[in-house]
C-alpha cells in the first residue's frame, strides 16, 4: 500500500508508512467490530495478485464524511444573474461559495491500480473498486443512506492546482499540497481563512476557471463508472482543488439493486440458471471478508448458484449462502 500511495496523490491514502500502518490497524478492526460513531471506521480493500503474493490495487470507504468535530467542506457551484436597465445589458457570471456539512455522508476514495496492471482484460481497477458496493450491500446499517465521491481534478505538471493558486494562496499563504495535509487533522483554518461570500469565476485566472468541477485524465475512466451505476454531479467542487463531487443514495446504485445472496449447490438439474459475471464474496475461514471475480450460474427462481469453473481453490462447500453483486 506504501508503494501504492506514491502512484497518486490522496488524502486519504498518503505517501507516509506510519500513517498507512495506522489506517491498516484501523481497518482491520473496522471489519470485525466496527464503532457505532461512523465517522471513526475506515475500510481498506487490497486486490491481490496471488501468483506473486503482491497487492496490486487499493480502495477504500469512510463510513461517514463530516461531523460536527469535522466538517466536509465544499464549495458550491452556483450563478447570479446581473442586469442593468440603463445600459441593457445583462451577464450571467459563475460563482463559488463555501459551504460545510456537520452530517455528511459516507465517502469512497482512495482508488489506485499498480501502473504495470492497467488496460488488464480482467478489468482490475473496476474489480477494486465494485468490491467496495458489494460490502455496502451486505452491510447497509454501517453506513450513510448516501454516499460520496471526490475525483481528483487535472493538476498542473509540479502537482499544483490552478484553483488554489487563484484563491486558496491568497487567503492562506501556503502551498495546495502543504493546506490538504493540515486539513487532515485540522479543518479550523478553512472557515477561518477562506472568503465567506460569493467568488466570481470571472476574476479567477482561464485556468483556475477550466478547473472547476474537471477530472483529470487518469480519472476519466472512474468518473465514467460512477455515472454508469448511478452517480451525478452535484455541482459542488472541493474547496482546495475544485475536483467535482459526485454523489447517490446507496439503494439507488445499480450495483446494489442486483446485489444478490444465494445457495451453493452441485446439480443443475434445474434449467432455470442464468450465467452471471460477478464480484462475489463467500465465508472465509482467515478473513472477515474477501471477495473474488468469478463467473457463476445463477438460479434466480430457487436462489441457487452453481460454480463451473475458477471456484475450485476456494472451497466453498454446498450448501454454503454466498453473495454477489454485477460485474457487467
């Protein structure tokens, strides 16, 4: 995961052993007896590449993103309509206003695939990522009836952003990067500091207006899935770098619609069965959750699954309930 968190830069996953090995801790404990404040579980999921023992990918979900303590702040993305009688002209000018939540809502992030793993026929990054509905379906009351995502805007080559470099700096005197890393611990300085009314996109720089609500190119491809399975715009944008924030209600998302539970069994006397791609999660003697892709049969009048092939290292025993969500 350290060598994952160099690939990117997030927040909720940084480039820091002691800060990882810490959330690992935490997680770990999330699985087993998660508290009953949400805003304290964090939930890691690694895709392993078990031929060479190597974690190849991370996702992660926080089960609730802002609190009285912490808020989740954003800033609003809005416009005002201004018109001049005596000179008959009007303009519509985009407006920015900061905004916060004291009972936000669950929160995904964290999504990396290892570089040498990418453009994988098996879809490796979106099994990452779909892994992490599946446990949401299991375990709705563990978390927010919505949930949230942040994409990660274009950045400039150094790793700076525009949007910052327009408003934050100003009002803050320090670097996009050096801000998000105090804003992990303390979010005081953002109410504090940042102007409170109306930010005009028409004073900001082309670029820092380009910015606003964009995703980069390597997020192309997540902000894609997202609307697929259910997530829209909400036309609010994060504070520091002006990444858009997209958001659904947990039971609305595709994904959770088909999540499905159902019985091994070892006859297919029945021809009632449907073959299903699927991100499926089974009883594990070692793990208090894992999942795996696999492609099963599916009996949906009797609830029934049948496992043709790919299932034999897992020994699942019949009988045994598993659940799945779709992978297509």
């Amino acid at each position: 995961m350290y060598e994952l968190s160099g690939k990117v830069y997030f927040i909720n996953l940084p480039h820091d052993k002691e800060i990882i090995r810490s959330k690992i801790e935490r997680s770990q404990e999330c699985f087993i007896n998660p508290s009953p404040n949400l805003d304290e579980n964090y939930y890691f999921f690694v895709l392993e590449d078990t031929e060479h023992n190597k974690v190849i990918g991370v996702s992660m979900i926080h089960a609730q993103h802002g609190t009285e303590k912490e808020p989740h702040f954003y800033l609003k993305v809005s416009s005002e309509h201004k018109f001049s009688q005596t000179i008959n002209t009007g303009f519509v000018h985009g407006t920015l206003k900061l905004g916060l939540d004291t009972d936000g809502p669950t929160e995904i992030g964290g999504l990396v695939l290892h570089p040498d793993y990418r453009g994988n026929k098996d879809k490796l990054g979106k099994q990452i990522s779909f892994v992490r509905f599946l446990y949401m379906a299991l375990h709705p009351q563990s978390f927010k009836p919505v949930v949230h995502s942040e994409l990660m805007p274009p950045l400039d080559p150094d790793g700076n952003s525009p949007l910052w470099e327009a408003i934050g700096r100003r009002f803050m005197n320090m670097g996009y990067q050096e801000a998000d890393k105090l804003s992990r611990n303390n979010k005081e300085f953002i109410l504090s500091l940042f102007p409170s009314e109306n930010i005009y996109m028409t004073l900001l720089t082309p670029e820092a207006r380009n910015a606003i609500g964009k995703v980069g190119e390597d997020t192309q491809p997540v902000k894609k899935m997202l609307e697929k399975i259910g997530f829209t715009y909400v036309n609010e944008v994060d504070p520091f770098d002006g990444g858009p924030h997209y958001r659904a209600k947990l039971q609305d998302l595709t994904l959770v619609q088909g999540f499905k539970k159902a019985i091994v069994t070892d006859s297919l006397e029945s021809k009632n069965f449907v073959r299903r791609d699927c991100i499926m999660s089974f009883n594990h003697p070692h793990y208090s959750f894992m999942a795996t892709k696999l492609t099963l049969l599916y009996n949906p009048s009797e609830n029934l699954v049948y496992f043709e092939k790919g299932a034999e290292d897992l020994n699942i025993p019949v009988g045994d309930e598993i659940c799945f969500i779709p992978f297509n």
